[in-house]
C-alpha cells in the first residue's frame, strides 16, 4: 500500500488529521492497534476550548456538537463552604462547550466512514522504518499478515503508551514528567448534573469535580489515593464523600443513582521534546499529557493537528519544508502554557499528602484572593477557555 502521510493511531488525532488532509487532497492512511469499537467506548474529557469549537466546525464536524453540546460561559469554584463563579462571557467574551470525547470521536470515525473510510484498526505490532530518508515506510500485522505501508511522512498520534516516541533517537530527546501523589476516582452516571456548569471544589478531604455529558449524564470525579481499590468504593459510598467536599446548599440538591462507570485515573505531567524527527511528526498524548484539572488535554491534541496539517498542506502545495521545520517549536510554545496552566489549576485545588495546614490556609487565601480580583479571573478565563492558536 502506498499513501503520502501514514498516521499512527486512530484517536481524536489521527482521525483528525486524516479528515483535514483528505479535505486538501492528500492521501493518508491511519493505523489503529485498537478495534473501533474499544476505542468509541472508551470515557474520555468533555470539555472544548472555543477554538477547537470553531475548528470542528470549520472542518465540517460541528452538527451534531451543536444540537447535542452545551456551552458554558463559566465554571463555579469551591471552597471553605463556598462557592463563586468565573464568567468567561464577561471577562473574555468567551466560552467553552461541553461536548464528551467520545461523541468528537464518533464524529470523526462517521466522517472517515463516509469519505474514504481509510482507518486500519487491529493494527498490531506497527513498526517504522527509514524515517531519515524521502522513503520511508510502516509495517503493521492484521489477520496474521505482515502489510507494509509506503509514505512520505509518518504522524505518531498513538498516545502515550505508543510506539513512535521511541523512534526519536535518544540522544535527541528530552522528557519532562511529574506525578502527582494522588488520582481521580471517577463515577459516570444516568442522573441529572447537579449544576448547568463544572464546580471545581478544594476540600481539606481532597478534590471534587461535578462535571456533565449530557441533561440525564453526569461525571463525577474525586481525589483519591493511587492506590485505591474501587471494591472498596460502592456507589452509597462514593456519593456521601462526594457530598461532603461539597458546599452543603450543592450537596443537598445532588440527584444520585447506580454508576454505570468507575474508573481510577492517575495525574502526571509530561512533555517529550523534540516532537519531531526527519520524517516522524508527532501530536497528541505521543509528545504530552497534561492533568485533566485545567482541561487541556483534546484541546492541545487538536491544535497539534492544525499545526501539523497545516505544515503538510503547504509543502505539498508549494514544495516548502518551513513549517515542517518549525513544527515542534510552534507546537510546544503551546504545550507548555498548557502545562503551566493544568499544573497551576492542579495545585490550587487539590490537597497535597506533605503539605499539611499550611498547605490548605495557602490554597484558601488563593482562592479567596481569586473571588476577589477581576485580574486573577480574568487570567483564569482566559486560559481555561483557550489562548489563541
């Protein structure tokens, strides 16, 4: 097989990127490990900056994020028994839309469907080859066959636990990661949202995160130790802590019912630089992860991919390697105010082991610090609802 890109993992990334160059003309193929089944079910971020609101739908992948999505114009922060609210609208003229990774995931696959349909899943064993000469090439296994795919350029949009960072010789590349001590314990159930907006709640007991899919979806985070055991947290369990770290007025009027999922997921930060190497380009979780406090992690993998198309389409209109060239910098000047924000929105609100009292009277003067300032919301908005690309 022969395409111009081949594009390693079948996400939000790669299928993205795979509709914009097919929306240009230029041929590529994406290779999934995973079938596509596993990868519609798995529970992902709902939250799109307006950014990446406009792109969908100037890529023509907006109808139904705009009949079933909700735009927020404000999130609501918590604390000492508290609560106020940062208005995007009002501070930034701006918003953000509730909107599940999954359903983008959804969209995308329909539209690869209805175009060229050219997403390989069970991809296995996905293998680069000659990535520093004009040839280079992709090996994959499928059905017990080795396929080889010949291209021009390789896109590593496989995720974290994805082969195509190794690719990048280590002598060249540079990781910067930080774990955090603790995870969200997180529940998805069919009950109404307990408020038309995401409260972000500091608690001397741990984080809490009321969230939202749908009118009858709601997600439901918490700080947890990682080494929970989520048999040790049925649902009557789940929802009283979820009440405790809640102003009490929240709390009471919180609709509950069986989780239909639970899931832990650990917190870290990470960057791998460069993102680039000859041939290989990578986007997405493949070069960062960002904790989902600030609400970055789709968002900067859809900027990748603008970045990254961009680059294409223009050396395959004009022959010019210029954008290629700076695709690494012009994305991680990005990443890392992405970074920077996530790291920030992280360790305001959450309550760290070694800290202690002090800890909490910091977080607490901060956030009242915060209710009061026009400026500090005004930094807040502006970074949560998404600095421009």
């Amino acid at each position: 097989m022969r395409t111009r890109v081949a594009i390693i993992g079948g996400g939000p990334a790669g299928t993205l990127l795979a509709h914009i160059l097919d929306n240009s003309g230029i041929e590529s193929v994406v290779l999934e490990r995973r079938s596509k089944e596993y990868v519609l079910g798995r529970i992902r971020a709902g939250v799109l900056e307006r950014g990446s609101v406009d792109i969908l739908r100037h890529h023509g992948l907006g109808d139904r994020m705009d009949k079933e999505g909700f735009v927020h114009e404000g999130i609501n922060l918590a604390h000492a028994g508290g609560m106020f609210r940062v208005d995007f609208a009002d501070l930034v003229d701006s918003s953000v839309m509730i909107y599940g990774q999954t359903e983008v995931q959804k969209d995308l696959y329909h539209a690869r469907e209805v175009a060229s349909d050219n997403v390989i899943d069970d991809a296995a064993d996905v293998a680069l080859h000659d990535l520093d000469t004009p040839a280079p090439y992709v090996t994959y296994e499928k059905d017990g066959s080795v396929h080889r795919v010949d291209c021009e350029f390789v896109a590593g949009c496989d995720g974290y636990h994805g082969v195509s960072r190794s690719y990048i010789p280590e002598s060249l590349l540079r990781t910067y990661e930080k774990v955090y001590p603790f995870g969200w314990l997180g529940v998805l159930s069919e009950t109404p949202p307990v408020n038309d907006e995401l409260i972000y709640a500091n608690h001397e007991r741990g984080f809490a995160l009321c969230s939202m899919r749908h009118e009858m979806l709601s997600r439901y985070y918490l700080q947890c130790p990682l080494d929970t055991d989520l048999g040790e947290w049925p649902d009557d369990r789940f929802w009283e802590e979820m009440k405790r770290r809640l102003p009490t007025h929240v709390g009471e009027s919180m609709v509950t019912g069986p989780s239909i999922e639970k899931s832990i997921t650990p917190l870290r930060s990470f960057v791998a630089e460069p993102m680039s190497h000859k041939r290989l380009f990578l986007a997405g979780d493949a070069a960062h992860i960002v904790p989902p406090t600030g609400a970055k992690g789709l968002n900067l993998a859809i900027s990748d991919v603008i970045y990254l198309s961009q680059a294409l389409i223009d050396f395959y209109a004009s022959g010019a390697t210029t954008l290629l060239d700076e695709y690494s910098d012009t994305a991680l000047d990005r990443v890392w105010k992405a970074i920077r924000f996530s790291w920030w929105m992280t360790t305001l609100m959450h309550s760290f082991p070694d800290d202690g009292e002090i800890g909490q009277k910091i977080q607490n003067t901060e956030l009242q610090y915060l209710s009061e300032s026009t400026a500090a919301q005004t930094s807040l908005a502006e970074n949560y609802v998404g600095l421009p690309l």
